[in-house]
C-alpha cells in the first residue's frame, strides 16, 4: 500500500537520506517512519509519542505494515530514551515551547545529533534562537503551505554561527531565498495582525502583536519586498 503524505511530512523527507538512523518524536499518526521505511527503504527508525491514544495508533501501523523490526516504537517523553544509535532527528507538529521543553529535557543528547529537523506550529523564533545557543545553525529552511496554514521547516546541523537578531526571527535560509511562500505568510500574518489590532484585546496580547509588526515592518524596509 503506498502512503501519501501531506506536504510539509514531504519537505522533512526530502532532507532525510537512506543511511540516516531517524527519530520521529511525536510521531502521532506514524505517517512519517512508515513512509521512510516503505518508500525510502530506511532501516532504522525510532518513532515515539509520549501519549497513550497517539501511541497505540502508531503502535497498531506499525504492527498492521510487518515493519516493528524496522521501526522501534515507544511511549516515551521527548528525547530522553532515544536509542544511542539515532543520529537525526525529527521534532514535527507541536508549539514552539514544547519543542524547546523536548530540548532543554534532554541536552546531553544533542551531542549525538547529526541534523535536526524542526517544526514548530508557533514561535518558531524561540526554537531558532534556542538550538543557535545550543551551537546548531541552519542548513535549509521553507515555508510549505497546506490548505490554510503555513508550516516552517527548519533543517539545522551541528555547528556553531552568529546570528543576528532579524535572522533568529524570520530563518537565515528563509530571508536568501525569499520564497512566495515565505513572503505570503508574512503578509498574511501582518494583515491577521492588523485586523486584530482594531479589535477589542487586552493590552498584553496588543502589545505582543505590536512587537511583532514591528518586526514585520523592518522585514519589508530591510529585505525590500
Ligand atoms: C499534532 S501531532 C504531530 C504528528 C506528526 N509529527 C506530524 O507532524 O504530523 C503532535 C504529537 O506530539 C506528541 N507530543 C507532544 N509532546 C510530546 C513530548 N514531549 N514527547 C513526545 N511526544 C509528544 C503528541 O502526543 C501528539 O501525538
């Protein structure tokens, strides 16, 4: 049976190689580690989820596709047990946070990390500046658009580079390319927040939004789109 995948689960497999040894974390659904076992003929993955419903439901396709000697599943929290042996990484789905928790839990793992690959629902910013700290910089980064939402791929490596405040924000590779997807999100994003600003919010969230047009505006006036 051949599995589609939505798009931005395409974008991450597009940056995994056949001798990479994955972890999925978070795996949820199980999409990701069948597709790489299936249709890209990777040997080892680790996929865990650290809830019980999600975990069954990977746990019963695994079982279902005759691939658990290919993929290790576990019910687990973050990267705290992943195997020794893994050296990519996938963190797919979540808030920013709780990706930049799932980092911070389990330091003592990133020194066996030889790409990380990242998908933060929101505050990407943080998860940049976060894994900038811990000595990751970018390899690639997109912006892939599924239906209404826009998702930021972020492909880091181990090696430590300086980077300025406006690229920790908006994705070093993401402000070279300038892709239509990057730029659409933004301008969504800023249009959103304009909206909002003309409602009624309490001053807290106003000023948020205020910070981040700010942002935004020094995006347009900088890169000149
Ligand atoms: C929305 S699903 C994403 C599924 C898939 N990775 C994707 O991108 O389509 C997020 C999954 O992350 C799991 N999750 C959240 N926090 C986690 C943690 N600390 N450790 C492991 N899994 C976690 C949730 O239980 C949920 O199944």
């Amino acid at each position: 049976m051949s599995i589609q995948l939505p798009p931005r689960l395409m974008a991450i497999v597009d940056h995994i190689n056949v001798e990479d040894r994955v972890a999925d974390i978070g795996s949820d659904h199980g999409l990701l580690p069948l597709f790489l076992v299936e249709e890209r003929h990777l040997t080892r993955v680790y996929a865990s989820d650290n809830k019980e419903g999600p975990f069954n439901i990977l746990h019963k396709a695994v079982m279902e596709a005759s691939l658990d000697k290919q993929i290790q599943v576990d019910l687990a929290d973050g990267l705290k047990r992943m195997p020794e042996d893994i050296n990519t990484v996938v963190i797919s789905g979540m808030g920013g946070d709780v990706i930049c928790d799932i980092i911070n839990n389990s330091i003592d793992k990133l020194d066996q990390i030889k790409k990380i690959i990242l998908v933060p629902h929101t505050k990407a910013d943080e998860v940049r500046s976060l894994m900038a700290f811990y000595g990751f910089s970018f390899e690639d980064e997109m912006v892939v658009q599924e239906d209404n939402h826009f998702y930021e791929i972020i492909v880091m490596v181990p090696k430590r580079h300086i980077y300025c405040g406006l690229e920790l924000v908006f994705g070093p590779v993401n402000l070279n390319q300038k892709s239509a997807s990057f730029i659409k999100m933004w301008r969504e994003r800023y249009e959103r927040n304009e909206k909002l600003l003309s409602e009624n919010i309490d001053d807290h969230r106003r000023d948020q939004i205020l910070a981040e047009q700010e942002k935004i505006e020094t995006l347009w006036s900088k890169q000149k789109f």
